[in-house]
C-alpha cells in the first residue's frame, strides 16, 4: 500500500524546494553584476597602460593579485564576496594611472636634471680635450706622460664622443629623456678617458 507524506512533511519538501530556488535566483541575479565589476577593474587596469607598468609595478602587481583572489570567488560562484570587494578594487584600479603619471613626473624631472648638468658640462670638456689635442699638435715633444698612441686614442675617443653627443642630443629633443642621458654618461665616459690620456683633468662629475 502506498503511503502518503503527511501534509508537514509535503509542506518542508516543498519549502525547501522553494529555499533552494530562491537561492539559485539570488545566485543568478549575482552573478551579472559581479561578472560586470570584474570585466570594469580589467579594463582599468588595462586603461594604466605601460606606464603603470614601468613606473609603478607594485602597485600593478598588488591590483593585480587582488583581481585573481575575486576571479576565483567567481568560479566558485561566490558573488556576495566579488560584489563587496570590487567596488574598492575598481577604485584601486583606476588610481594606477594617476600614480604612474606622478612617479613619471617625478622620474623625468629627475632625468632632466641629470642632463642639464651633462649639457652644461660636456661642450666644455669637448673644448678642452680639443684645445689640447690642439697644443700638442704644435709641440715637437709630448709631455711626461703622454704617448703618441695615447693622442692617437684621444682624437680617436673625441670624434666618437662629439657623434655620439650629436645622438644623444637628438634623442633628448625627441622626448626619449632616459636614452638621452644613457648616450651622454656614455660620452662623458669617452672624454674623460681621451682627457687622461692627454694629461688633463677629467671632466667634472655631474651635480
């Protein structure tokens, strides 16, 4: 003979089914939003660009690891905590730029510098080292010291250095600060050596 549940169990069957249906409607009604929120913070990140990158990759790397800890709350269809902590991350997220911008800034001024006193202090040293260069060819006997394979070398490193001078002023009107400077310590590093193998004072180091 079959038994029919008694209407309370047929009531908590039925409730529960229904508990579970509201769940899994709550779940869906989630997962939209925190899908959205996650795809913002992407492209946040994405928006920082190269120079957030370059000049701030902790940051990068923090917002970064953030976004993967609410990506696998995701898959585990954990919305509740990608919906509480998204918000936050999306702020974090859009400040990269703003923090790379400022680091740039302050990167480049500190580049500038370093080349007004390279470009302050290199026409001189050029002017020295050909001055010199300039002495020697009049005189019969070098000085103690200097060799002819020595002034060989110097005019040798002085061409090198005033083409390199050239490039390296070029870059620098092009906007590539960094590469600018690299050429011209690499100068600087050309004429000091052409200086000691003529007998002069190195060029001063730059402030």
């Amino acid at each position: 003979m079959k038994l029919i549940p008694s209407l309370p169990v047929a009531r908590a069957r039925f409730l529960a089914v229904a508990l579970v249906g509201l769940v899994l409607a709550a779940c869906a009604s989630q997962m939209e939003p925190a899908k959205k929120m996650i795809a913002d913070v992407e492209a946040a990140i994405t928006a920082a660009g190269a120079d957030a990158q370059q000049y701030v990759p902790d940051q990068v790397a923090a917002v970064n690891q953030k976004l993967a800890d609410l990506k696998s709350a995701f898959d585990k269809q954990d919305y509740k905590t990608v919906l509480a902590g998204a918000p936050a991350l999306l702020n974090e997220a859009k400040g990269l730029a703003d923090a790379a911008a400022a680091k740039k800034k302050d990167v480049l001024e500190a580049l500038g510098a370093q080349w007004t006193a390279l470009a302050a202090e290199l026409p001189q040293s050029v002017s020295a080292v050909e001055s010199k260069l300039a002495a020697l060819a009049k005189t019969r006997k070098l000085p103690a010291g200097v060799t002819k394979d020595g002034v060989e070398a110097a005019k040798s490193g002085l061409a090198e250095a005033k083409g390199a001078w050239d490039e390296a002023k070029t870059a620098f009107g092009a906007g590539n600060v960094q590469a600018a400077l690299d050429k011209a310590k690499g100068v600087k590093a050309k004429l000091d050596e052409a200086a000691a193998k003529l007998g002069i004072a190195a060029a001063k180091p730059a402030a």
